[in-house]
C-alpha cells in the first residue's frame, strides 16, 4: 500500500470536518474534565453510521452463531475497532489518527472500550455471554474497560497479579484492586483478570514455590462485572500528565460474589492452558498496533501547526523557517511521519489480506512510533519557543499526551524485550 485509498481519503477529509466543528472548539472543556469524553464518540457514531455498522456487523455475528455456524469464540475475520471487516481497516485508523490530532485522550477511552473490552468477550465469551454484554458495547452506549494492571504488577502483568478469586458454591468471591484502568471511574462494564487461590498459602520451600503452588504461576481468569455490583468500588478520576479527557483511575474488589456466567466462556480450562493469559495477549498485538494511529496523528498536527508558525514567526528580519536550525527539526519531523505511515500503511493491507501481524513486528511498530510522536511533539514545543509552553498553542498538550503512548499498552521497554526475544528465538 502507498497511498491512502479514496474512501480512506474521503473519511478523513469527513472526520476532519467533524472535529474542527465538533471537537477542537470544546478542547478546553475536555481537558479540564468540564466535559465527559462519552457524548462526542456517540455523536461522531451517529454521524457516521459507525453505531448501526457495529450493531449490524454483531447481530450477523450473533444469528450465525445461534445457527449453529462456528464456535462462539470465533474472531470476526478482522476484529477493526468499529466491527467491519479488513476491508475498512483503513477507515478505523483514519478516524483514529484524526481524533488524536486534537484529542487522545477521547480516542483512548474509546479505544479500550472498543478495542480491548470488546474482542475480549467476543473472543472468550460463550454466545449468551455476548448477547448480554456486547449490543450495548459495540455502539458505545455503554462504556467498557478492561483492567489487569495493579499496584505492584504493572510490565510483570501476570506473575505479580494479587487479584484472586476463590471458588464459593458454582461462582468465585473476588478480592482485590486494580490500577491506571482508562475508563475505570465510569465504565459500565469491566473485563477483569484474577487469579484462581485454590487455597494453598504458596508458601512452603523454594522448590514448592517454583512450582503451581507459587502464586505466580496460579491460573488466571477473566471476568465480567457491571457496575454497581456489591463490594464493586471504581474510583474517582486520576490527576495526571496528559491525555486528560481519557478518565483513569482505581478499581476495588471487595467479596464481589461472581456467578458463574460472569466468567468469560464460562470454564476455568484445563490444566493445559491457561484462559486468562491467552485471552490478555491475544490482544497485545492490536493494542500495539493501534498506537501507530494515534502517533500519526499526533505527528501531522505537530507538522501542520509547526510549517505554518514557521512560516509567520519573525526574527531579526526573517521568518524562522529560513534558519537551518528549524529546518532540521521540521525535517526530521516530516521523515518520522513517512516512517510512521508507511508502517501503518503495512498494517492495513495485512489486514486487507487477512495476513497476522507477529507480536514482535507490532511491539517494534509501537515502540517506534510512540517514541517518534513523543520526540515529534517536544520539538514542536521548542519550535514554538515560549508559546510552545502555553497551552493556547496546543503542542504542549500534543507533547503531554504523546509521552502516554511510550508507556501504556506495555511499556517501551517491554516492547523492545519482546522485539529481541523475536528475533533471538529464530
Ligand atoms: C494513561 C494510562 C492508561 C492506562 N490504561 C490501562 C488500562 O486501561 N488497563 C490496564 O490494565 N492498564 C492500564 N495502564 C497501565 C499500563 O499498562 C502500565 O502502566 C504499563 O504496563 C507499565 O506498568 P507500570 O506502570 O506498573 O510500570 P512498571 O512495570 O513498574 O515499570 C517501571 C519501569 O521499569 C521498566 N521495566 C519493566 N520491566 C522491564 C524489563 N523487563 N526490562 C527493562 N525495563 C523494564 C518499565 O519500562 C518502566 O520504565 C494505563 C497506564 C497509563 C499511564
């Protein structure tokens, strides 16, 4: 792919027109938490028929599943962020990328709900666990979020994870507490991940706890919770560095009592395998690869607003852009945009032929493009001088927002230990 196609083309020039009229002017309001992110997605859904596409794109999914045609967890052939098949990939990036030119954080909450919370009851849930979750999710009617991190198991996700259920009657009771979770204070529906106590303590000799005694290695499974639930506390908004239209925050477990039905294709597995871990990597790859949009954005704002003060902002009897010095930046910026789109221009005719993205490609995209719109956007700042500081000039939000890319979704270092570890393995 070397060019974006004409549809792609024509959505964007749409949602640019959506955004200028709908979006840039209530930036403040979002950033200060004066306005919800929720009701400007719907609008953008409405606009678009991206609501009727997804409910559309589900109710199929549901009729052939009742008809007996595929398992339950079957993928839809590409699982895009609004329920269409490869062929609009392009447009989900599009609407992406054009969102976070002036808002990640709106993007960031609509992705988790729609990206990560999602496919995960698609992929995991039997057919009436997504008939009861998903025609609300799909439409973003109901918000989602999707928590594993906690306090003291961020990039070690799995083996620090202190959550835990333990079994009562035919469901579980579920303790803990999870962290930085976008969309926590407000999501209607969250995908939590737990570990099964069996009851050993783990303790015992260091060759006992090397082995599935170790708490560590205990299984892992995947849950349902609505909000409101008994013993369910989700707290309020985070203060933090950026993308403050995306609310983040806590969530509390305390003897929440699960059914069984709330536990994603209701079966613990077998000894074999385990659900949980599957069902959080198996969304690795799309969450990382998600990031190339959203740094694309963040690259072409950064590029348009930083040619045009270029252009206009005089110093002794010049316009900055004739200093070789600025020139470079604005350079370097432009080939990091070439860079960044051509590797997002991979990932859409994958998804086109249908072609699997390895997980080591899609944590080399993430990493690459995150630290490209991060760098992106601080030089920006520095092009803009003293008014690159102020807020009214946007980069400094562009910088602040770009800087959450290179740490959620796994961090840069993580990506690049799983980049080394695809190579080391061949
Ligand atoms: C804005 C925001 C939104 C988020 N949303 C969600 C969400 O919706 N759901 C959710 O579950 N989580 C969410 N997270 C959590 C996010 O996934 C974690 O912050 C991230 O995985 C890093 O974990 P940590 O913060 O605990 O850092 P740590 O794991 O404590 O890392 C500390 C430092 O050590 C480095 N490090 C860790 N391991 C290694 C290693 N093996 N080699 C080298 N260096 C290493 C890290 O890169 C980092 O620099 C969000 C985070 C943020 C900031």
């Amino acid at each position: 792919m070397l060019e974006w196609s004409d549809v792609d083309i024509a959505v964007r020039d749409a949602v640019r027109e959506f955004v200028d009229k709908e979006i840039r002017p209530h930036v403040d309001a979002l950033e200060s938490g004066e306005m919800e992110p929720y009701p400007i997605i719907r609008k953008l859904f409405a606009t678009f028929g991206i609501a009727d596409m997804a409910r559309d794109s589900l109710d199929k999914r549901l009729a052939r599943l009742r008809d007996g045609g595929g398992a339950a967890t079957d993928k839809p052939a590409s699982a895009g962020m609004f329920g269409g098949d490869g062929g609009s990939a392009g447009m989900g990036f599009v609407v992406v990328s054009e969102l976070c030119r002036v808002s990640m954080g709106v993007v960031t909450g609509m992705g988790v709900s729609l990206g990560l919370t999602v496919p995960t009851i698609m992929g995991r849930g039997t057919l009436a666990q997504q008939e009861r979750w998903l025609p609300d999710l799909v439409t973003y009617d109901k918000v989602g979020a999707w928590a594993i991190t906690e306090p003291d198991s961020g990039s070690d996700a799995f083996g620090g994870m202190k959550s835990y259920v333990v079994r009562d009657g035919d469901g579980y009771i579920l303790n803990g507490q999870k962290t930085f979770i976008t969309n926590g204070p407000d999501a209607d529906v969250v995908v939590v991940y737990a570990k099964l106590n069996e009851g050993d303590a783990g303790s015992g000799s260091s060759r006992e706890r090397s082995s599935t005694s170790n708490p560590r290695n205990r299984k892992v499974l995947t849950f349902v919770l609505d909000r409101g639930m008994d013993g369910f506390v989700q707290s309020k908004p985070f203060r933090k560095m950026g993308i403050h239209s995306s609310r983040t925050g806590e969530l509390f477990f305390n003897d929440v009592r699960l059914g069984r039905d709330r536990l994603l294709g209701e079966t613990e597995g077998d000894d074999t395998g385990d659900s949980g871990r599957d069902s959080a990597r198996s969304n690795f790859s799309a969450e990382r690869i998600g990031v190339a949009a959203m740094a694309l954005g963040v690259i072409e704002e950064c590029l348009r607003l930083c040619v045009d003060y270029a252009k206009t902002r005089t110093l002794w009897g010049k316009e900055i852009g004739q200093f070789q010095l600025i020139q470079l930046k604005l350079a370097t910026m432009e080939v990091a945009r070439m860079n960044v789109r051509n590797m997002l221009f991979r990932v859409i005719e994958a998804a086109q032929t249908g072609t699997a993205i390895s997980l080591a490609e899609a944590s080399a995209i993430k990493w690459y493009c995150s630290q490209a719109a991060t760098d992106v956007a601080m030089e920006a700042v520095q092009v803009f001088g003293g008014n690159g500081y102020m807020t009214e000039y946007r980069v400094e939000q562009l910088a602040r927002d770009a800087k959450s890319l290179m740490i959620y979704a796994g961090s840069n270092e993580v990506q690049i230990t799983h980049v080394a570890r695809g190579l080391l393995s061949d």
